[in-house]
C-alpha cells in the first residue's frame, strides 16, 4: 500500500490521474513518484522519514524523524549486546536482534517505544524481512534453524540453513519476489528458498567470507571482507564468481537502489565501490570529493530508494550519498554505531 508521509505523520494513499503513488517527500516542494515495480512488492513496505541506529557498545538506539538530520536516543533495549540487525515490516513494526544472547527486541510504532521477548531458539540471530514474514536466523555452525513470523511475536520453524563448520555468523539477506538468498560468513554458503520453509544450499569459492548480499534492478551480489573476488546471480541459485587482482579490499556492508549497489569500504582506503547491475561490473575504488574518511570503519547502510545513509563503529559520523560516488557529511549519531536502517510502513 502506497502511503505518504508529511512532517513525520502519515496521511492518506496519494493518487495522480487515478494511480497510486509511492510516496511523497516534503523538502518545499512535494514530489510524486507513480507506484510500479517497488520494494513493497518484495516485502519491505514503502519508505518512511523514520531511520534507526544503533550503538556500537551498548544495546541502545536513536531514532530520526527528518530523514537522518537529527537524532533523539530512544531506549535501551536491555538485549544483553549491543543491536546488530534491525529488520522492518509493516505497519511500523520493527524488531532488533543483538550480537549476543537469547533475547530481541521489538516496536510496532515504527521504532518510538520497545518491548523485550524471548528469542524462539537459542543463540544470537540475524533477523530480516520478506514476504510478509520475519525472519530470525541462528548465528550458529552447522545446521543453523531459521523461524519466521508474521507479527515478529508468534514464530514457527521455517527449515534450516547449513552455514558449514566453523562458522560464526550469518551475513546477509537479499530478495526480489520469488526468492530469499542468505549468504554465510566464512564458508563461502549461499542458501536461498523460494517458499521460506525449505531451503537449498549453494557454494560459492569468492567470495569465501560473504558479509553482505544485496539485490537491485534484476542482480543479486554477494561480497566480502578482505576477498579476492565477488559473486553475482540472476536468479540467486547459479552464481558467477568474478576474481580480481588486487583484491576487492574491505567490503563489510552495501546496499542497492537506483540500479547500483554501494559497498563502502570498511578499513583501509578511503571511498568506496559501486557495482552496476545493467553491466554486473565493479567500479575501481572511488576517491572523489567529499568521500568519508576511512578512519570510520564503516559498518552498516541502508537506503530509503533516494539516498542512503552510512553510519561507522569508529565514529560518531552519519554519511550521506546519492549514487555512491560523491558523499556529504549528513549528521551526527549520539555515538559510535553499529546497524542502521530506514523503517518501511
């Protein structure tokens, strides 16, 4: 459902010659975008001024009104770590999941107040949503378990994910409607379903340790940290894997829209990567004007489908692009981060 939003508040679905339209952004003067082929379709909901931060050291978060311009602390979550992953539903419901422990949190007014629950399984998780579901994955080697839920309260099973031995963390969701791809740190796994119940593992030999897997204009990508190469699919089940000399440095997170997916480099050089998905191709690393300093070890993005936000666990930085290759210095967190998200209605 299209829905707009004025000065934070949501008013009535917008129209213009007898369609509905995704949104309209109030900056003096309000812009119509016509309602097609949009994120809602592959389970997000539409975008909202509402963004979400999290602390590098504390379970605490922030909250913005104005689209990342300022912040307001909002709670401690009291999850027993730090806030690792948000994930956004509809109807401003929104859950967190830390990097530790056996309990999450969630809000069903797009993140303003929090209530504590119980994980479904043991162990710390990585939550996402798709389809009209959440998702809670288990962080955990071997045959991790992975739940769903409609409401992000009342979960069932929903299969698992062979993340293969030794490993640590999951990293990693991506969609477009028929298919959730969820890729495995350290092990090279990709697992992906098509009904949320019954998963299919893949391999992939590059990259080894997937940290992000993103999904914009028909292209899945897989990246990593400190790989030699990349991966991307069509269809999130046949992967071409793209070696690369010298490697593809610091890659932690990214994010996709406007038929681009950005990769911000973790640590090292300064800048960032933009991949294409007409020409599935990397961009050489990007130092123009204005780029983020590479002290900021850059930890999460997200995007609200006009620009994203970037926010790093070694400063207190909120960054802000376009397309990637020119940033602006947007605001300032109450902290150093540690996750970010636009929250969908």
């Amino acid at each position: 459902m299209a829905t707009t939003f004025i000065n934070g508040e949501k008013v009535n679905d917008m129209f213009i010659n007898g369609e509905k339209v995704n949104k309209a952004w109030i900056n003096g003067e309000v812009f119509y975008e016509k309602k097609t082929s949009f994120l809602s379709n592959y389970g997000r909901g539409d975008p909202t001024p509402y963004w979400l931060i999290s602390s590098q050291s504390e379970p605490r978060i922030a909250r913005s009104t104005d689209n990342g311009k300022s912040w307001t602390t909002v709670s401690n979550l009291n999850i027993g770590s730090r806030v690792n992953k948000f994930a956004s539903g509809n109807d401003g419901i929104v859950i967190a999941v830390g990097s530790t422990g056996s309990a999450y949190s969630r809000s069903t007014n797009f993140g303003q107040t929090w209530t504590l629950y119980a994980m479904p399984t043991t162990g710390p998780c990585l939550c996402h949503f798709w389809k009209g579901y959440f998702y809670l994955t288990q962080r955990l080697a071997g045959n991790a378990l992975v739940f769903r839920s409609v409401d992000g309260l009342n979960w069932s099973a929903a299969g698992n994910f062979n993340t293969g031995s030794g490993v640590e963390r999951i990293n990693g969701f991506a969609h477009n409607v028929d298919i959730l791809v969820h890729g495995a740190d350290t092990s090279g796994r990709i697992g992906t379903t098509t009904n949320g119940t019954t998963w299919t593992n893949r391999t992939v030999t590059q990259p080894s340790a997937i940290t992000s897997v993103t999904y914009e204009d028909g292209v899945f990508l897989a990246i990593g940290h400190n790989q030699t190469g990349y991966a991307w699919s069509l269809n999130g089940e046949s992967w071409t894997i793209v070696n690369e000399s010298p490697n593809t440095r610091a890659l932690w997170a990214a994010t996709a829209f406007k038929g681009i997916h950005i990769c911000p480099i973790y640590s090292g050089d300064q800048g960032c990567r933009v991949f294409t998905s007409s020409t599935r191709t990397f961009s050489s690393i990007i130092t123009a004007p204005l780029m983020p300093p590479s002290t900021g070890n850059w930890q999460q993005i997200d995007n609200n489908e006009e620009f994203a936000l970037m926010c790093g666990r070694s400063t207190t930085a909120i960054w802000h692009t376009v397309n990637g290759q020119i940033w602006e210095h947007w605001s300032n967190a109450p902290w150093t981060c540690n996750a970010i998200i636009n929250v969908r209605s």
